[in-house]
C-alpha cells in the first residue's frame, strides 16, 4: 500500500514541479511559433493568389485575398485587426466579387447581348486563359461574338456583343482591383496605425 501511496506522491512531485512547468511551456510555444509561421506562410500564398485572381477569371480573387488577410490577422491573434475590421473586409470581398459579375453582364446588356452571348463571353474568358494576355482579352470578346452569332445570325449585332463583353471584362477588373487595393489599404492602415 506505501508502495502505491509513495508512487503516487512521487508523480505528483513530478507533474508539479517547476522542470516540468517549463517543459511544458517550452514545447507549446515551440507549437505556438510553428503555428504563427505556418499561418503567415498560408496568409502570403493566399494573397498572392487573390491578386493573381483579380486577372485571371478562373481564380477567386476577392475571396482569396480576404482568406489570406483573415490568416495574417489569424496569425497575430488578432491583436491588431479585430472583428470589425475582418466584417468590413468580407464585405468588400464580396463586393468586389459582385462588382465584377454586374460589370460584366452591365456590359453585355448594354450593348445588346443576348443571353447566349454572356455565356459564350464566360467560356471564351476561360478558353483564353490557356492563351496568356491575348487570349484574356480576345476570348471573352470571340466568345461574345460566336454567342451573339449563335443567336441571331447578324454579324453586327456579334461585334456589339463582342465588345459590350470586352467593355463589362475591363470594368469589372477594374472595380475588383480598386476594391482589392481598399482592402489591403484598410488591412495595412489598421495593422500599422
């Protein structure tokens, strides 16, 4: 019975004593630290692939972006970019990312796009991907056109429909962009003011 009550108050000792405290510390901050590096190696990918996504129609950008924002602030313990500011910055998310789907159909509609020309001005964005530069700005415009022509056999009515598409492409970048800035902008200013 001493035998078990002295092991007992041996562990006891042991658990409690300040070698042990320390250890323990130790090895979570250790995890701690591994942790906070991970989060900032995933917060930087993250917005790089957001601003790569504010170009290429095929990548998330906004959303990226404020997953990327939401790790940096994630990583600091939110510290320095709480709550109110993370709630602002998911709403110009999403804003940029409605801004770019009303662009674009502002844009198709406004120079008489038929529905078909949208959705070949979609493919074409995508198709261009795989053709760099050229292929960004001329698949939506050729997309639009074989849409509109598809439509209504007037080659006319497919070049409108062509360059309403091109139009609504380069608002739409152009609102997601501004808003990507405003988001790093309020992120910077809250984190170093």
């Amino acid at each position: 019975m001493t035998d078990s009550w002295e092991n007992t108050a041996y562990h006891c000792l042991v658990l409690s004593s300040p070698a042990k405290e320390a250890i323990q510390f130790e090895e979570n901050f250790e995890r701690y630290r591994v942790m906070t590096i991970i989060l900032w190696i995933l917060a930087g990918l993250l917005v790089l692939s957001g601003l790569a996504g504010l170009l290429l129609p095929a990548l998330p950008g906004p959303p990226l972006l404020f997953a990327g924002l939401l790790c940096a602030a994630w990583a600091e313990d939110f510290a320095y970019v709480g709550w109110r500011t993370l709630t602002l910055l998911g709403g110009l998310a999403l804003l940029a990312v409605a801004a770019d789907f009303i662009a674009g159909a502002f844009g198709a509609r406004h120079f008489g796009a038929s529905t078909r020309a949208m959705a070949g001005a979609a493919i074409g964005a995508i198709i261009g991907l795989f053709f760099g530069l050229p292929g960004l700005l001329l698949g939506p415009f050729l997309g639009a056109l074989v849409g509109e022509f598809t439509a209504r056999a007037d080659l006319r009515a497919a070049s409108r429909a062509g360059i309403g598409a091109v139009v609504g492409l380069a608002v739409g970048t152009a609102a997601k962009m501004a808003l990507a800035v405003a988001m790093i902008g309020l992120f910077l200013a809250v984190r170093l003011f």
